[in-house]
C-alpha cells in the first residue's frame, strides 16, 4: 500500500531538489500527492523546520496529516544523500 507524501521547505543537505527525495522514496511506495482542504489524501506532510508556519504546515495540522521532517526520512530508509 502506498503513502502520498507532500513537502514544503528544502531537503538540502539530504537532496538537491525535492523531486530527487521523492525519487528515492518511490521503492518504498511513496509517491507525490498535493494536500486539500476537501477530499484530501495526502498521509505525511514532509518538512525541513516541525516549527514552520508555512500554509502546508497549517493545513496539514487541520487536517491530522503526519509531519516529518527531511531528515527523519532520509534516517528511516537510510537514504543516500545527493548532494
């Protein structure tokens, strides 16, 4: 079963771009989704800062979407950094 990720902020130091940390989420079945007020599916809003404010940030909270941060992922899956 796969997990939507969406994410705001910089992966760096993990990755240079986000596409290229979704990229290497994608073996471990999570793919890109977009956060929404109505119909939302999105499991895990992926972040650089847990203390940003940024619009996902707020919306993830309203919604009970996971947050986490770059670096808990890269950790979890032992990624290999890209930069």
């Amino acid at each position: 079963m796969s997990k939507i990720i969406e994410c705001t902020g910089s992966p760096k130091p993990y990755f240079k771009t986000k596409s290229d940390f979704l990229s290497a989420l994608e073996p471990y079945g999570y793919k890109h989704g977009k956060m929404k007020k109505k119909n939302n599916m999105c499991d895990i809003l992926c972040c650089d800062d847990l203390s940003s404010t940024t619009a996902k940030m707020e919306l993830a909270k309203s919604l009970g979407v996971e947050i986490m941060t770059y670096a808990d992922l890269a950790e979890a899956f032992d990624l290999e950094t890209e930069v």
